[in-house]
C-alpha cells in the first residue's frame, strides 16, 4: 500500500513536468526584443571610460538635475499658491 501511494505520486508528478513544456509551442521570436536583449547583457563590456565620456556622467548626473531642480523651483517661487515654500 506504501509503495502503490509513492508510485502514483511520482507518476502524476512526471506528467505535470511533461505538461509545462514550451518547447512544441509555435511560437515566433521578436528580433528587436532578441537584440535589445543581447545589448543589454554585453552593455558592461563595451562600455568604455575615457576623456569623451567623462563629460557626458557629470552632464548627465549632475548638470541636467541640478537644471531640473533650479527651473522647478522659479515655476513654484512665481506661483502664488507655493509663495514662500521650499523645495
């Protein structure tokens, strides 16, 4: 009776791993999906540190928040509902 109850277990296990398969689905692969992917996962190799791209952190880090920042706070100072408040 043990057994019959361990066998019948692994049986119907088999068959719902056999049932997950995605393998004979027809499915059609999206290439621009497929290449942004591969860019993605190579974007560490081929990013390459140097004088031209040290401009471009800082702008990007720095620069353009700090604009962000600076046009967001003169549109509140203008607005009398935010007169007096800080950002």
């Amino acid at each position: 009776m043990f057994a019959s109850r361990i066998i019948s277990r692994t049986a119907s296990r088999g068959t719902r791993i056999a049932q997950r398969r995605w393998g004979s689905m027809d499915v059609k692969k999206n290439t621009h999906v497929e290449e942004w992917n591969g860019k993605r996962e190579i974007t560490e190799k081929t990013f390459e540190f140097d004088s031209k791209s040290v401009p471009w952190l800082i702008g990007t880090m720095f620069v353009f928040p700090a604009f962000v920042w600076y046009w967001t706070a003169d549109e509140m100072s203008k607005r009398p509902e935010f007169k007096g408040r800080t950002c």
